[in-house]
C-alpha cells in the first residue's frame, strides 16, 4: 500500500466517525453535520450540529468540536490536531479553524450555498493568514452529501405534507 493511499484510508476511517456524529444530529432533528478533532492517533473531541436545539447560531459541529479539543488539550492551539468534517465549512468555522491553528482540514461534502474553503469563497488558501491549515476536501463526498440530501428532502416532504 502506498503512503497516498494509507493516507486516504485513514482520512476516512475519521470522516465515518464524523458521519456518525452527523447521524446522531439527525436524530435529534438537527442538520446532519458531523466533526471530529484527532490527535495522536485518537479522536479527543466530536460534535453534531446544535443550532436548532440550542437556538445559537454559532452551534456548529466545528465550532463546537474545536471548543472540546481546547478543553481536553488544555490549550487553544490546536496545531497536532486534524479536523474532519462532513460538510466544507462556513466562514465563521474557517476562522475558527485558522485561530486555533488546526494542522490539516478534511472536509467531505462541499457546500455551494455557504462553503468557505472551495465553493463560495476561499478564505483559508496559502498566504492569506499566518496561519493556514493543509486541507483535503471530497473525503466521503458522496456518502456525506446523501445524508444532507436525505435530511432536506424529507423536511420539504414534512413541510408539503407529502410522505
């Protein structure tokens, strides 16, 4: 096996464990959104999305993983940490990544209505910052756009009152 492709099985052992998260979001009737921080080897911090249950719009999966990484770490910098994401990040959770100096973002689906990585604006590219995470996007795309997907058409479904 080569070093791309060990690299590439591990980036997606992590993104099946944010999906996981993003699955138990949707349980909860939240946007399925998931994350984990990794460090060493080990997931030290997971999120899903709040913002619905906790009516706070800054209840993101990232936001809220990042926060519990800084707690367990005793520290704000993040900079050992991987972050793996089921959707590209917003704006607000780029800045996030870039302030707590996260090594390496991994994001699975893009987000063509608010992605601040690829889509709508890049705002973490080389050289913009002092600090700028490696990021690798597309891990699980796929799988990480169907839960999405899944969770709005059957909420338009809800709101139509079609089964």
């Amino acid at each position: 096996m080569t070093a791309v492709e060990s690299e590439n099985l591990e980036a997606e052992r992590w993104m099946r464990e944010a999906l996981q998260f993003a699955r138990a979001a949707e349980d909860r009737g939240e946007v399925p959104i998931g994350a984990v921080v990794v460090h060493d080897g080990k997931v030290i911090a997971g999120a899903h999305n709040w913002r619905e249950t906790w009516r706070d719009g800054t209840a993101h999966a990232e936001m809220i993983a990042i926060r519990e990484a800084s707690r367990r770490l005793g520290a704000w910098r993040l900079q050992d940490c991987d972050l793996y994401v089921t959707l590209e990040p917003c704006p607000m959770c780029a800045g996030a990544i870039m302030l707590s100096r996260i090594r390496h973002l991994y994001f699975g689906a893009t987000d063509p209505k608010g992605g601040a990585i690829a889509s709508k604006v890049e705002l973490l590219s080389a050289g913009r910052w002092n600090h700028h995470p490696e990021i690798t996007g597309g891990v699980l795309a796929q799988e990480c756009g169907m839960i999405l997907q899944a969770f709005f058409q059957r909420l338009r479904a809800a709101k139509s009152g079609k089964p």
